[in-house]
C-alpha cells in the first residue's frame, strides 16, 4: 500500500466486458450504419457513452418503423444509411414530441433479433407500458440522433442535417443542492456514532461503521464520483504522501491528495479491512460489503440516504450531493473555478463554472442587507 500500482481492479475489467457484450448485442439490433458511427465515435466518447447512444438510437428506429410511413413495418436491421436522406425536419419535430411520452416494448415482446432474449433495455422497460422523458431526457436522445445525422451529412449518406434545425427542449437550471458545513459535520458525527439508527441497522453498524465514516469521509473531503469510491483498489491509497489514485470517467487516471482528517478514517477503516478474507476476486478491493465483496454503487447511495435522512432531513441527499458540497466549498474557499474543475475531474472548465460560479448564496444573503428603503 506504500506505492501506488497500476491496477484497475477486476471488476471494472468485468463492468468493461458486460459493457461491450451489451453493445454488440444492441447493434445486431440496428442498422449497419450505426455501427460505423459508433465505432468512428470510439476515440472520442467512452464505451459507456457508446452505450447509452446505441440505446437512444434504437429508440429512434422503432419510431420509424412504428410512426413514420417510408419506414413502416420495415426491419430497421436493413435500413439503409441513404434512406435517412428522406426525413424531413417535420419528421424530426414529429419524433421530438413522441419523445416526450412513448410506448415501451411490452413484456412479451421478442428481442428484435427474433432470438427471444429480451436486452438490458428491454428488461429495464417492460416493467411499464410508457416511458415518460423530462426535457433532459429528450435533449440527450435529440443530441445523439444530431450527432449521428450530423455523421451521415459528413460522410454523404445524407444531403443535409435536418434534425439540427429542430429547436430543443430548453432546461430549466436547478439550484444545486448541497449540504451546509454544520450539516456535513452531523452527517459524519451520526455515521460514526450510529445515532438515530434502528437496532436493526445499528447491529450492522457495529461491523461496518468505520468502512461508513471512512467512505464518507473520502467523498466529503475529496468530491470523488461514486464510481471512483467503489473502484479503489488497496494498492491506490499512498498515506506517506496522502494520496491516492483513481480511474476517472474515460478510464483516465488522476492522483489526488487529502488531509490528515481524511487519512484518519482510512487508517482506521483499513486497519480492519487488512483483516478481512474476501471472496475470490475481490482481494485488491478497498471498500467491502458485508459479503466480503467489493461494494457496489448502489449500496453506497443506499448508506448515504440513511444516514442523511438524519443529518438533512429536507434535503434528498446522494453521493453525487456529497460530491456537490466539497466543490461548493472549495470554490467558496478559493475562488478558483480551474482549481475545482481540475480536482473534481471535469473535461470542460464550463461545466464547472455552470454549476459553482453562479451560486453564491452568502453573497446574495448579504446583498439583502444592503440596501436601505427607509429611514430606521
């Protein structure tokens, strides 16, 4: 644990792998001309991001076959890149509005490859007969149908990019949520001492409350993803340097640095975890649950929920929220937006000045004092 390795971890190798037989699957599920934009997209986009587009545009060519009368019950596996040239901008506008509250492939339904094994999407779905999209929802399935049409019109499949004439569901910023420093501080105190839990919860606290303070800590105290907290590998904590490695979206590799506070709940969580035997597998894995196996996303966003329920009763607060407060706090402390973007990993320097520079509630606090109406 002194030095930092070069190990990934086997079970983002196996999320990797899913990930890929997934897509596979999906583009045996669409046209030829999908494949070639997804794979031109390789370079640019992660296979996760590959992913969800090949979700989206399967969305787009059940459409056709379903609604549009050139496509009409035709086998969207034999679409032609070229016959997307006959989609006009009012076609585009059409399926914009289908967006919004669609029929979702029943629960009987085949795959479309007729092999009868439903899809991860499929599975995913025919829990409910329509799928409803807020604007986001709508304007990431519009993005990716303008970034494949745009492929198209670049490559002379089609004579022109119709679809990016269609104006987009405009989005609503929301005010970001976050906790307040006095709330932070509950929220570690209440994880560490296990008050306020049920007896039922706070029998698995006894066993696992030092992994809680210490996951806490981490996000709290360095604005980690979840994906990077449950990825770490006990060979990427370095405690001679404070530092420590993680495998950012896109599969790029960062180090990064935290305090003594936070190496405090590491040692101690760590202390125990040294003594643990895992399942095979999972020997590298820093954070355990309590089937001795990496933890999973999910159990951390179930953790965090409990305990803050507590700590923040009128907040819903989730591990992106935790990582939400460190940048807050961070930007407040120093000012620096390209400090905070560098820290929590953002490609764009725009994204984070989108969510941190314009907020400032103690400044807007204090620019209610200032200006007098009347007279005391």
């Amino acid at each position: 644990m002194q030095k930092l390795n070069n190990s990934r971890g086997s079970h983002a190798e196996a999320a990797a792998n899913r990930d890929a037989d997934q897509l596979d699957r999906m583009l045996g599920e669409l046209p030829p001309c999908c494949g070639e934009y997804l794979k031109a997209a390789a370079d640019t986009v992660t296979l996760r991001t590959r992913l969800a587009y090949a979700y989206d545009l399967r969305v787009f060519f059940r459409y056709l076959s379903e609604n549009n009368d050139g496509f009409r019950g035709q086998d969207v596996r034999c679409v032609k890149a070229e016959q997307l040239d006959s989609i006009t901008t009012h076609d585009f506008e059409l399926y914009q509005q289908y967006l919004t509250r669609y029929k979702a492939p029943p629960a009987a339904s085949q795959g479309a490859s007729g092999s009868g094994v439903k899809s991860g999407y499929e599975a995913l779905t025919e829990h409910r007969a329509y799928r409803d999209n807020s604007a986001p929802g709508k304007m990431r399935k519009m993005s990716t149908l303008r970034s494949f049409i745009q492929y198209l019109f670049t490559h002379r499949y089609v004579s022109a990019n119709r679809v990016s004439l269609v104006t987009l569901p405009k989005l609503r910023e929301k005010p970001i949520v976050h906790l307040e420093p006095d709330e932070a501080a509950r929220l570690l105190d209440l994880t560490e001492t296990g008050e306020a839990l049920t007896a039922h919860q706070q029998a698995y606290h006894q066993a696992l409350g030092k992994r809680d303070v210490a996951m806490l800590t981490l996000m709290l105290g360095t604005g980690i993803r979840v994906s990077e907290c449950v990825g770490l590998n006990l060979g990427d904590v370095n405690f001679e340097e404070n530092a420590f490695r993680v495998t950012r979206k896109g599969g790029d590799q960062a180090i990064l640095y935290y305090s003594e506070e936070v190496a405090g709940a590491l040692k101690a969580y760590i202390k125990e975890r040294e003594q643990i035997a895992t399942l095979p597998g999972h020997e590298d894995a820093l954070f355990l649950s309590l089937q001795k196996r990496r933890i999973t996303a999910r159990a951390v966003e179930n953790l965090v929920s409990k305990y803050a329920k507590t700590a923040a009763p009128l907040k819903r607060i989730t591990p992106h929220k935790l990582r939400s407060t460190y940048g807050t706090t961070l930007y407040k402390e120093s000012g620096d937006i390209y400090l905070v973007a560098d820290v929590l990993g953002h490609a764009d320097v725009n994204t984070t000045r989108k969510h941190y520079a314009a907020m400032n509630d103690e400044q807007r606090r204090k620019a209610s004092t200032m200006v007098k109406l009347r007279d005391d």
